[in-house]
C-alpha cells in the first residue's frame, strides 16, 4: 500500500506541470490546426466513416470534403478539458474566426462572387464562355477583364498637346499675335492702307519759302535757324556737305531725310530734328475781277476753298460767278457764287480766279399753266417752285410734267415726273437747271 501511494505521488508530481499547461492552452483562445484539435472532440462512429470516404474520394476536388469538416467542426461546440462543460467564444473572437471556418470562399477573396453553374466544377472539365463556345477551364489563368462586369477601365488621360511657345504673346495679350520672324516680338497690328491726305491738309516745301530748322540736342543756341530755300528747290544746310534738294517734301519728310544724312556723315548718332515753315513764299493764285483786294494771293496748303480765295479778295455785291481756270490741266469751271456746294471748290497753287456779274438764266414753262413762258432762273430753284412762280396749273392739268434738258452734246434728255406723289413726299423735289422746259400734261 504504501508503494502504492509513494508512486501516485510521484506520478502527481511529474503530470502537475503539464495538466497546468494543458489547462491554460484550454482556458486560453487559440487560432489555428491546434486549437481545432484541442477544441474537437473525439469524432463519432459516423465521422469515422465519413473520413475514411474523404481518404478514398479522388485528390480531385478538395473543396466538398472541406467544406463538410469545417461545418461540423463549426457546429460541435468546444468543451473544457477541466471542467467538461462548453465553453463559447466572445463576438469578437468568433468574428475573428468566422472567415476560417466559413464554406464560401468569396467570403474571403476580393474575386466577384460566382454563379451557381460555376460550384463544384471538376479542374478540365469544359466550360461555355460568354460567346458560347467551349473550352477548358484554367483555374491558373486568370479570366479577362470582360467576364467581369464589376470592374470598369480607368481611362487613360491623354496628354494635352503642347503649344509652341511661338504662338503664346509675348506680351500677355491675346489679341496680339507674335511673329516668328520677329523672335517673339509682338507684331504691329496690321491696318489697311492709308487713304492718299487730301491737298488742302499738307503743304509742299518749295523755292522761295524760309524753313526754320532746329536740332534740339545739339546745337548752338546763337546760330539761326532759318534757311531760305534756293533757286532750283535746293536748301544749304551748314551740317551738311552739299546742299539737299528738298522742293516737293513736306516738313515730316525733309526732318527724316536730315536725321538720316546728319547719322550717314556721323554727325550725331541720334540727332532730333525738327523743321517748320517760317515765311510761305511757292504758292500763290492770282485773283481778278469783281473784287477789292486783287492780286497774288499767297496760300500756305497744296490747295484751299473758293471761298477763301474770295473773302481775302473782297468780293463786290454784283459779283454772282467765279471763273476758275486751272494752272494744272487747263479747265474752266464756271461757279455760282450762291451755291454753297460750288464754293467748296478747290483752288490749286497758280489757278487763276475772275470774278464776274451773274448773267442772266431763264427757265422756260409750258402746257396745262397758268402763265407759260420764259422766267428767270435763281440758283437751287426747285420744280414746284418754278411751276408757282409760273402762276400754278390749270384745272385742266395731269399728274405728269415732263423736264426736258439740253446734256453736253446739244440733245435734249427729257425726263417725266408725278405731281402728285411730289406733293405727297413720295419723291424728292428735283432742282432745276439754267435752260430747263418744262411742260405739264392735260387729264386724261
């Protein structure tokens, strides 16, 4: 007996530290083949047949027999080696081990789910594609981005294209475009050509007249600055070598012409030059007739109106006409001294202008009127006007005058106006001239 008890003892000494151990990896959570093993308990009779059928089932599809053995080691609950009673894990410990025991593997696979057809397919076995046509599964092979649908293609960004930096303003500006030709200088905006300056704006340099030339950055300020402009339009300009034809120029233009040649002899490098026209002397009409004041009138323009020409002479009151004969090609123009068009006419340098008495004009009436015959012409008179000073139409009359006028070659151009659609504004008023005939028709 007391044997006996020495080697239970003994025996309970040697197994303490393990049955502690053993407790301890019981009470504890453990994750893995282990804890399966610790927590399973020992399989049944019909477990038994169903592993020994899993053993002999082919290596071919794993996936069943799994399936089945993690669903009844999920279902089996875990028993303490102690106590014997079952124990449960917390939520988070069989969330945490939910995944492992789960059957479905998409539980755990980013993969898209699969359809039902897809389960339990043998590795080889043929399979219908989305086209229809039959082919073997390749479980290694992963599928194209068109079996599935969940996925969308990232666009691709496509660059944008680069602008040549010849085409972007250098000054910041879109509406100035630059020029290549330029190396990416802005260019000028472009404008159309300038219309031809009209005589009576500018004003010709020529023999006779005084020119007041100055050089502002470098000249003495007791030498004069005026210089007379030679017989043969020629100016001797003390600067220069030899004396600078400059008849025909304009004050602009013999400026630049000065600056080049005062920079072609290095004279100075940037000289500024600036001329006027002291005393105008080359231009000149001759002004005679029915004035006060006649004579050569000096005029400081290429060309100037009638009217000026008139009011420095001094018209008489007989005086009604301007005769211009013209220095250039030779023409008269005859104008009349009341009509305000005629005396915007412009006279030229060397015209000659003669002031005579007005003549008398005459109209001439006929027809359905109250007093036919010859009247006197006024300039600007209209036809109504000339049809009342004739004493109106008669009760007689029509709606259509007719206006017959000599042209150039000595034929007569007639021309039929409506009465009626005058008076009424339809039509403009037509203006008479010297030696018009003017017939009225009878009603219909």
């Amino acid at each position: 007996m007391k044997k006996f008890f020495y080697s239970a003892a003994v025996a309970l000494a040697l197994c303490a530290p393990g049955a502690h151990a053993a407790s301890f990896q019981t009470g504890a959570v453990r994750v893995g083949p282990a804890a399966d093993d610790a927590a399973a308990p020992p399989p049944s009779g019909d477990e038994k047949k169903a592993a020994d059928a899993k053993k002999s089932a082919p290596a071919s599809d794993p996936q069943p027999a799994r399936r089945e053995e993690g669903a009844a080691g999920s279902n089996r609950p875990q028993k303490n080696s102690k106590s014997g009673k079952s124990s449960r894990l917390p939520n988070s410990t069989a969330t945490a081990l939910a995944p492992a025991v789960k059957s479905d593997p998409s539980a755990t696979s980013d993969a898209p789910p699969k359809t039902g057809s897809d389960k339990n397919v043998p590795v080889g076995a043929p399979v219908k594609t989305a086209n229809g046509a039959e082919g073997a599964s390749e479980p290694n092979k992963p599928e194209p981005n068109k079996s599935e649908p969940n996925k969308t293609a990232t666009p691709v960004a496509t660059p944008a294209p680069s602008t040549p930096a010849s085409s972007v303003p250098a000054s910041g500006n879109p509406n100035v475009t630059a020029n290549p030709n330029t190396y990416g200088l802005p260019a000028r905006p472009s404008s159309a050509a300038a219309p031809p300056a009209s005589p009576a704006d500018i004003y010709r340099i020529g023999t006779g007249d005084v020119l007041d030339i100055r050089l502002l950055n470098g000249q003495d300020p007791r030498q004069s600055t005026l210089y007379p402009v030679l017989a043969g339009g020629v100016l001797d300009y003390p600067l220069l070598r030899d004396p600078l034809t400059v008849a025909g120029m304009t004050t602009d233009e013999l400026a630049a012409q000065l600056i080049a040649e005062l920079r072609h002899r290095n004279v100075q490098q940037h000289p500024q030059v600036r001329v006027g026209v002291r005393e105008y002397a080359s231009h000149a009409v001759l002004v005679s007739g029915l004035v006060g004041d006649p004579g050569t009138k000096i005029i400081q323009r290429e060309a100037i109106p009638l009217y000026v020409v008139i009011a420095g002479a001094q018209a008489k009151p007989e005086a009604g006409r301007a005769i211009i004969v013209s220095h250039a090609t030779g023409k008269v123009v005859t104008v009349d001294l009341n009509d305000a068009a005629g005396l915007n006419t412009l006279v030229q340098s060397g015209d000659v202008v003669t002031l005579t008495v007005r003549p008398p004009e005459f109209f001439y009436v006929g027809g359905e009127i109250a007093s036919p015959g010859q009247k006197d012409f006024h300039v600007g008179i209209t036809l109504t006007q000339a049809l009342l000073a004739s004493g109106g139409v008669t009760r007689l009359a029509g709606d259509r005058v007719r206006v017959a006028r000599q042209g150039p070659d000595g034929r007569l151009v007639s021309s039929e106006y409506n009465l009626t659609q005058i008076e009424a504004g339809q039509i403009p008023d037509p203006a008479l001239q010297p030696g018009d005939r003017i017939e009225v028709s009878r009603r219909k």
